[in-house]
C-alpha cells in the first residue's frame, strides 16, 4: 500500500499532529478520524525479530 502524502498536505483543513519522532497523525476535520503515518509514508521494517520484545 502507497500513501500519498502529497495529496494529505494539500487537502483542505487537515490537521498534522506529530504523536512521537517519525510518526504523524493526520486528522480530518469533518469526520475528526485520521490516519497514522509512520516515517512520512517511506517504506520501513515493522518486523522484529522472535527473541527480541516489541517496544
């Protein structure tokens, strides 16, 4: 899946609220639901390895 970020700071009104470093959440402001953008939409590794906890 491919996001369009672009698209996200063009659209009218939208709210971009930084939740912690590389990680944003856009929030519509007609619905106030939005959408939450690891590493500004760039492809990453969500994957951990068995041994190792999950921060």
């Amino acid at each position: 899946m491919r996001l369009n970020i672009q698209g996200l700071e063009s659209y009218p009104s939208i709210k971009r609220i930084t939740v912690k470093p590389q990680t944003d959440r856009w929030v519509f402001p007609q619905t106030n639901a939005g959408v939450i953008v690891p590493a500004e939409g760039r492809i990453t590794n969500l994957d951990a390895p068995q041994d190792t906890p999950a921060l």
